[in-house]
C-alpha cells in the first residue's frame, strides 16, 4: 500500500492517469449500513481474477474495515469438489457485468474460465442511432444540436430559423431595418430574459417556441416586437459585405452555401412528407425570391419534435443494442420510428398539439393511435397502419 504524500495533479495528463488507475483497479465496495456501493481501491483484491458468476463480496462494516469474501465459483474446476478453496487454488470475484471489450480494457485480459465464456452475454454492440437519448437529454443545447444533426441525417432542408440567421449577419434585407429591429427588442427585455442562447445564434422566436413560451412564430413575435411580421412579402435585398473584411460575413456565407447544399439534398431524397414539402419550398423561395424565411419553428422542426416523444418512449441509447443472438426491444422500437412517415406517424402517434421540448408534457402524449411501444417491429403496429390508411 502506498503511505507517501499525494500531490495534486499538475497536468491533464497526470489526471488522466490517475482516473485510468482508479477505473483499472477500483472495486465496488458495498456500505452494510446502507446497501449502497462505492467505489474504492482495495490493496490485493483487484488482482482477484474475474470470473462471471463466481459471486463474491467486498464490504465495509461499522469499523471501517473492508471484509472480502472470495468467489463460490471453484465447483467448475477440476478434481474440485465445490466444498471451497484448497491450498493453490486461484481466488475468483465476479467484478461486475463486463463484456468482453470492457474486461479487456479493465483487467487486460478477458474472462476464459466461466462456463459461457464463448458466449458472454454482456457482449453487445450499442446502435447510436440520431435523436436517442443520452445522459445529456436534459440540456436545452443538447436537444437543439442534435435535432440539427438528425435533421441532416434524414435528408431534410435546412431550418427556416437558421437561413433567417444568416441572412442577418450578411445584412441582407438592410442594416437600417437591423437597427429598427435592435430598438423593437430592447424594449422587451422581459419576453428574451432567460433564453439559453444568444440571439446571434438561435432566433428569439425560434427560441420561445422550443422553451413552451410561445405555440406559434406570429405569437412569439408579439411578444418580442409587440406585432407580428409579415413573413411572405418580398423584401429588398442589399448587397453582402466583403468577406475579406468581414470575418462574420466570411463565415456566414460558408454556412449559406452549405445550406443550398443541404437543399439539393433533400429535394433529390424524394420526400412526400407534407410538413418536409412545405418547408423545401420555403426555402426554395428564400433562395431564389428573396422571401424572408421563418425566425421559429418551421414544419419540420415541429414533426421532429413529435418524432423525438415517439424516440424517448423507445429508451436510451445505453438501451439500443445488438447482441450475438438478440436485437434489445428498445432497438427495434426506435428503428419503426426511425422509420415512420408523417403518415405513419398520425396514425399510431396522434397528437392534439406540436409540443415543444420543454413545454406542457400533455402537448407531447400520443392521443390513441394503440402504438405498441414494447414490440416496435409488430403485427399490430403494422396493421394499425394499414388500416389507418384504409
């Protein structure tokens, strides 16, 4: 056991090593008081080999002193008559449900001595699929990032909000009208308190509409400048700065064109989707008439919304995995939805309102539909279907 004197980490580096040491060598130590488990490093008994169903306990009384008790899992070896351990015989702990990957990467060699050790069957492959969920599902950022790169994954146009943007930066529809528009926000300094975002990077209507605040652009948009816009007139258009001086022009113009590119993307996937359509043609408009495009949610924002319920109902992603003989339910679930057209999705998923991510839960529940979360890939989902159609 180590007794010298513990110096703080100076480095990354250093930090690095020691959680390695602790991840390499720590136990699972259980509190008899509590019942809880902690993490601790225990002199001798890390090097105990690992074997699955072995069983085995380390806990801490009363007095502070660690107790081990060695695995039963001796009866499989051989001349041994399962009554304990003799004089030479190795010492087991099952340390933990590890595959074969993990206990790789912990004890540097992996479990051959269980009796299903050619079958291991924490041996699984999780399947990341977009829009699951994941120990950031809670964050505001986290929802908006990855919505945009689910969105990017499904071939759909790029958002109304974003174009808004920036057309912004690039000053395209006049600085003059910019400054009128700075003077409207600044007296509504209590509609934009507590946005997670800055203006400069999500739009405040956009932002409302995703915090529950506001149900609609127009709704927002009073809230903010004290009147709803008129979003389908044409608007003159000026010319953009110089990117050569303008490091945020330069920038924007970058994200514009790979916004047509996104376009030509989704207009070449085929779509049929109602809401998809809709906002492809709204964005052609921008492009070619000049038509000043949403600042909130747009129609595919509010599909994926609905999309993103019908996903969290399918689990985690630590949930969604593919093992040696078996796809996890929660898999299956995920991939019909993954799947799912609008169609589809009005008839085994309903809903009364869009929702918004952190707006009222009662806006996000499905209104009937029998969608049967537990077999995602079933019978009775694909025949709702069908008669749904019908």
């Amino acid at each position: 056991m180590y007794t010298g004197k513990i110096h703080r980490a100076q480095s990354r580096k250093e930090m690095r090593w020691a959680l390695w040491v602790v991840r390499r060598h720590g136990v699972w130590v259980t509190k008899v008081t509590t019942g809880k488990k902690i993490r601790a490093l225990v002199p001798f008994v890390n090097y105990m080999r690992h074997k699955r169903g072995a069983g085995g306990t380390t806990s801490v009384g009363l007095d502070n002193k660690i107790r081990v008790h060695y695995g039963t899992g001796l009866e499989t070896n051989e001349g041994n008559s399962g009554d304990g351990a003799r004089i030479g015989d190795e010492l087991y702990l099952d340390h933990g449900d590890y595959s074969d990957t993990e206990a790789m990467l912990r004890f540097h060699e992996v479990d051959d001595v269980s009796m299903d050790c050619d079958n291991n069957p924490y041996d699984k492959i999780t399947v990341a699929l977009p829009g699951a969920k994941d120990m950031n599902t809670e964050d505001v950022f986290w929802e908006w990032t990855s919505t945009k790169a689910w969105r990017r994954f499904m071939k759909y146009p790029p958002k109304q909000s974003d174009l808004w943007r920036l057309a912004n930066k690039l000053q395209l529809y006049g600085e003059e009208w910019d400054e009128e528009e700075q003077k409207a926000i600044s007296g509504s300094n209590a509609a934009l308190s507590g946005l997670p975002f800055s203006t400069d990077m999500v739009s405040a209507e956009e932002q409302l509409m995703l915090m529950g605040r506001a149900s609609t652009e127009e709704e927002a948009q009073v809230m903010i400048y004290g009147a709803a816009r008129d979003t389908t007139k044409v608007a003159q258009l000026y010319t953009a700065p110089d990117p050569e001086d303008d490091e945020r022009a330069a920038k924007a113009m970058e994200e514009m064109a790979d916004a047509m590119l996104q376009l030509q993307e989704s207009v070449a996937a085929g779509h049929r989707d109602p809401s998809v359509l809709k906002t492809i043609n709204e964005t052609k408009a921008f492009f070619l008439h000049g038509i000043q495009p949403k600042r909130g949610l747009d129609d595919v924002d509010k599909l994926m919304i609905r999309k993103r319920f019908m996903m969290d109902m399918c689990g985690n992603q630590t949930e969604h995995w593919v093992s040696k003989k078996n796809v996890s339910p929660h898999l299956m679930c995920a991939l019909r939805v993954h799947t799912m057209n609008e169609t589809d999705m009005d008839t085994l998923c309903p809903f009364t309102k869009p929702g918004a991510f952190f707006g009222d839960e009662k806006d996000r529940e499905c209104e009937g539909g029998g969608f049967d979360w537990d077999k995602g890939v079933s019978p009775t989902n694909e025949n709702n279907t069908i008669q749904g159609k019908r």
